[in-house]
C-alpha cells in the first residue's frame, strides 16, 4: 500500500498534546512496553511518557497520535529517548513516520472529545474495539516550555537495517492537568493505569520540527550515512 503523500523530512507540525510523565520500573517496561531487543539492552528508565497528540496540521494533513516512550536509553554511546509502541490515525503518517526517522507507527481509530467542562475524552480503537481510553481535565496557569532547555533531546529509533536519531524541535504553553481515568487492554498498549504518574502537562499551541535525521548502519560503530540535521 502506498501513501497518497510522500512528505520527505523536514516536518512542521502543530497541534495541542496531552503529556504523561511516569517513572515506568524496568520490569514494567520489560514485560509490558512491546521492547525491540536494541532497547531492552539500552534501556536505563528514569523518566517515560505517554503522549496522546491532536495534530491540527502537518506535511501530511491533520492526524492523531498516541505513543509510549519507556525511559532514558543509552544508543551509540549517547543519551536518548526512544518510542517502543505508537499509534496515528492515518496511514501517510505511519509510511511517513517509518521511512522519515524509523518510527514504527501504526494505523488505528481515534476519537478525541473536547468536553463543555473542559474535560478530553480521546479513545483509540482497533477493527471497532476500544484498547484506550483515557479522561484528562486541565486547568490553572500556563507557562511556556521548550526543547531549548534541553537541547540533548534526541529520539533513536531502530527500523530495518538502519538506526535513526532526530533531534525534535518543540515549543508550547503547558498547564498542569488531571486524570479522571485512564485505561488500555495490554495486548495493544501498556497498562499504564497500573501506575500512577509523576505529572501530567496539557500543550497548547504546540509547535514541532521534526528535521532531517542522522541514520546509522544497524550494529556498526556510527558513521552517517546520510546528512545529518
């Protein structure tokens, strides 16, 4: 199958994002976080996320998003996240995502609910079945947050015969938010509501630029192999 559009990187996107932050045990991860083997052997965990993203605009056109980053890894001998389990609501974005930066994306049904008490409701659905669902209420002062205070922040990923890093690009307004409840059915995403979060940020006007990556041989010491961001 291929997609109606090809959007080579770079990407601007925009949109607004639920962030969950966790400190996820490694047996956790090790058991339950759909782990490829490069990053059961990197993974060092301290802080993971869950990120549930409504992307108003894209290269590729609106879409929606929900992944799981189980922690800090260590890849090639840096420091670094990585995505283990994601999920987008169009299929441009998954061929896009997996031949732009090696983002193992798949495609399910998403429907994200703007509630009059300002509550979320955003469920993700495969072949008409529920596997998530989540209630986040936010609220109270917003402050600016930006990749520019970390600017080490990069994502590996493993795809093929390639490793990629990208260095994102993110800006927005945060506030502080709540659940009401979460929950996900293990066979298709962490149960992430056997744990309690660390915190939990809604973004608003949320700006990404996912760039150019750098793309390593699988298993050979890093060398580029193609121009890096």
């Amino acid at each position: 199958m291929q997609p109606s559009n090809i959007a080579p990187a770079p990407w601007s996107l925009v949109g607004k994002a639920f962030v969950l932050l966790y400190h996820f045990p490694k047996a956790f991860s090790q058991k339950y976080g759909f782990l490829k083997n490069y990053q059961k052997k990197s993974l060092k965990g301290f802080v993971g996320a869950v990120m549930l993203v409504d992307y108003s605009s894209s290269d590729i056109g609106p879409y929606r998003e929900l992944l799981f980053m189980p922690g800090v890894c260590g890849i090639n001998g840096r420091i670094t996240f990585t995505i283990s389990k994601i999920y987008v609501s169009s299929y441009d974005s998954v061929w896009n995502g997996q031949t732009n930066w090696g983002i193992p994306k798949e495609l399910a049904d998403f429907s994200v609910m703007n509630n009059p008490d300002g509550s979320t409701t955003f469920d993700v659905a495969m072949n008409e079945s529920i596997f998530f669902h989540a209630e986040l209420q936010a609220g109270g002062f917003s402050f600016p947050v930006s990749s520019r205070v970390l600017p080490f922040f990069s994502l590996t990923q493993q795809f093929g015969d390639h490793r990629y890093r990208t260095r994102p690009k993110v800006s927005a307004r945060a506030e502080f938010s709540f659940l009401r409840h979460i929950e996900s059915r293990p066979e298709y995403f962490p149960p992430i509501h056997q744990l309690n979060p660390l915190a939990i940020l809604h973004l608003k006007d949320l700006r990404m630029k996912f760039p150019l990556p750098t793309i390593f041989t699988k298993g050979v010491t890093p060398e580029p192999i193609i121009s890096p961001e």
